[in-house]
C-alpha cells in the first residue's frame, strides 16, 4: 500500500471514530488490518490490570534462608525437648516486684528455670532503684545460665524511658528532638544509654521506633514526640544509631511499630486501630532499610488494621504481614516480636492464649504480654496449652514452633556468647530445673 492509500484509510478510520454512534454501530469492529496500525488481540486489556500488591512493590532480590537450616543447626539436645518448652522460650511476660526478694521475682526466676517462659519486661514499676534493677536482672539470668532469657525494657527516650537518670541510666532526649540535632548527637546519646542499660543487666531495648511522623497529632507516636520526623531517610539515619549503639553493648534492639503506625488517628493501647485511609508504602521503607544486611535484630509487629495487607485480621496476627510481607518479601530472618497482646487493640476480641496461636501461626517468634502478676501463671498455661493442642494435630504449626523456637535459641546463644567474651558475667543464683 502507498502512501496515497495509507492516508486515505487513515482519513477513513477518522472519520468512523467522528461518525455518529448509529454510524460506529455499523462499522465492523475490530476494524480490518491494516499495514502501520497495531493489531491487538482479541483478549487485550489496557494495563495496568491491578495495582501491584504491597509485597510486590518492596520486593527484594533476595530469598531468605530455610527456617528449617536454624532448626537443624541446633545441639541435638537443644532439639530434642518437649513441645511445651519449645513454646515457653517464645513467651515473654510482665512481672511484679521491685527487688530481688520479692515472691513474684522468684516467681519469674523460677518459671524461667523450668522453661515455662523465656524471657520477661520490665516496666517503671518494677524497678526501684538502679541497684534493685540491677540485683533482679541478674538474678533472672542466674535462673537458666545455659539459656538466659531476654530480659527486656522500653527505653526510647523522652517520656517512653522505664529507668531514669537516678537509676543510673542517662536522660536520653524523645526521638522528635534527637531527629533535630546531628547524627553524632544521636550516636553519643545512645552509646551513653545502650552501655548503662546492658551494666545493668538489660539485653533487650525495645527500640527504635521507626514510624513515619505522618501525622502529628497521632495520640501514641507524632503526638507524644516518639518519631524522628516524616522523612525515610532521616528516620533510617537516626533509627541506625540506635541499632548500632545497642549492639556494640551487646544488646538486641527491635524495630517498631511495623508496617507503621505513625499515620494512625487512634491508639492501640486502647482499642482497634484502622490505617486503611491514612497508611503510604513510604512507611515501610525504614523497616527494609535497617533490615538489610543483618541490621537490626528484632522487628516488633503493631496491632495495625490494613486492607492493603489482610483485610481480615491485625498485622500482628496476620500471615500475609508476617511471614508473606516482612519474610518473604523483605527476606528478615531475625526475630519477630509480638507488641504486648494485653492492649485493647487485641484484647478486645481474641484472648491472650488466641492471640498468641495466632501469632506463632502468622510466622513471629516471640509473644509478649503484661497484666496482673497473680494472673501470669494460669496465663501461660492456658496459652501453652493451646498452643501444644493444636501442634498435636496440625504439622504446618507444629514446624512454626520449631522455627521460631530455633530462631530464639540461636539468639539467645550467640549474644550469651558475645557477652561472655565483652565482659564477665554477673554472679548467678542456681534454680532447680
């Protein structure tokens, strides 16, 4: 065909589309082909046909480790243990008492010594002065010194701090105002912190928090001074420092709250919060930053609703967050930590025992939760016994538990190690197992 011809199909075509609708209704379609036009065929659809999924859009090259390897890498001992110790090094819990001699301190020494928890947190009402703190804590590590728990806090700095400058530990500024001065002034301030914690026995911060400030007026991270600021960059600068001041002291340090609170309009602490319509995938880029590269040790998952990633469930009890989202996609083979399952966020529909199966089914690894002291023993024995109950018939959990119990164990041995070496250990107090 000339040029002459194309053009006189071309006028054609034009004029079909200019045609009045009763004209177009005649008109074949498609057209025929003809030469220079695209033939599409019959089943094209204009693209994109779906928005990529949020998993999609921050994807890495990556592919993480078999849990399975951790599993097979343990002491054959460490491997053959009953379920139910396997399942009481992934809880942690709350206790009461403020010194060493108090009866719920032993309480907790003596749940730790016979597997039935792993770990526990400190609150401000547990610590009395810098030397009772420090007495408790050692006693606590004493209870199991072949596995010592996680002894864990939340000291972020500004109002979020469990020990105070006359417990010996440095008043550290809120995240708001660390993010408005330089990195070296971020860097020394947690150095000061992260080395007077681990003196006094501490070899978890709960900390840093990485949420976007979004929204200012957030009632839980913007409004109470708990972000760096709103950009990625800046957050991931200051949310480093932390991280790496923690585990130049031997300490383990957990990301929060993932995949973001800090768009929220409500607070988990006290009811059900729905990010739908304020969350932005930007919020998950301080998370895949300081998961890179064996960063950051802990991710602690929040009690955030999002459509984007499971309509039906929080992201702390769902698959798709955990083990889809932050495994899959994002390739974090650390630990994951439950935010405390007592807030309003969770307890005003599962129970702590549902919450907890829950969690382990999603893919975490530690469930944390505060309450009651006289309520903790009856706690974790209802929340072991489901869990063991359905491991006895369901394979798929029963090898959740395996890999997070030897994603903890491995943790636990290898920061025994460091801090053996770094530094002599405190006297312990036997406790029979």
């Amino acid at each position: 065909m000339n040029l002459v011809s194309r053009i006189a199909a071309a006028l054609i075509v034009t004029s079909a589309i200019a045609a009045p609708s009763w004209a177009i209704a005649q008109a074949k379609v498609p057209f025929p082909p003809m030469d220079g036009f695209i033939e599409r065929p019959a089943d094209y659809q204009a693209l994109p046909l779906t928005r990529p999924s949020v998993a999609e859009t921050v994807s890495r090259e990556c592919q993480a480790p078999h849990p399975e390897l951790a599993w097979a890498a343990l002491p054959r001992t460490r491997r053959e243990v009953p379920l139910a110790t396997m399942v009481g090094q992934l809880v942690m819990t709350s206790y009461g008492g403020d010194n060493a001699r108090d009866a719920q301190v032993l309480e907790a020494a003596q749940a730790i010594a016979q597997s039935e928890i792993g770990g526990v947190l400190a609150f401000r009402d547990n610590v009395a002065s810098g030397a009772d703190i420090a007495a408790i804590n050692s006693l606590l590590a004493g209870a199991k010194p072949d596995l010592p728990p996680l002894i864990a806090l939340d000291q972020e700095g500004g109002r979020v701090a469990r020990m105070r400058s006359r417990d010996g530990v440095p008043t550290t500024p809120s995240a708001a105002r660390i993010g408005q001065r330089s990195l070296t002034t971020a860097v020394d301030a947690y150095t000061a912190m992260a080395k007077a914690l681990s003196s006094a026995g501490f070899n978890v911060n709960f900390g840093p928090v990485v949420d976007l400030n979004t929204n200012p007026n957030n009632p839980i991270i913007g409004g109470v001074e708990r972000s760096y600021g709103d950009d990625p960059t800046k957050v991931t600068r200051f949310g480093r420092a932390f991280v790496n001041a923690h585990k130049d002291a031997d300490m383990l340090s957990a990301l929060k709250h993932f995949p973001g609170h800090g768009s929220s309009v409500g607070d988990s602490h006290t009811g059900p919060v729905n990010i739908t319509e304020t969350w932005t995938r930007r919020e998950l880029s301080p998370f895949a930053a300081l998961t890179e590269r064996k960063g950051a040790d802990m991710v602690m998952v929040g009690h955030l609703l999002l459509d984007a990633i499971d309509p039906g469930l929080p992201t702390s009890l769902s698959p798709k967050a955990i083990n889809g989202l932050l495994r899959d996609a994002l390739c974090f083979s650390g630990l994951v930590v439950s935010d405390d399952l007592s807030m309003g966020a969770i307890s005003h529909r599962w129970s702590i025992a549902q919450a907890g199966e829950l969690f382990i089914a999603a893919g975490g690894d530690i469930i944390v939760f505060s309450g009651d002291p006289d309520e903790r023993a009856d706690t974790v024995r209802a929340l072991t016994q489901r869990i063991v109950e359905r491991a006895d018939t369901d394979q798929e959990f029963a090898d959740q538990i395996r890999w997070a119990y030897a994603r903890v164990v491995h943790k636990k041995l290898d920061l025994a190690e460091a801090r053996q070496r770094d530094k002599p250990g405190p006297d312990v107090v036997a406790f029979a197992e």
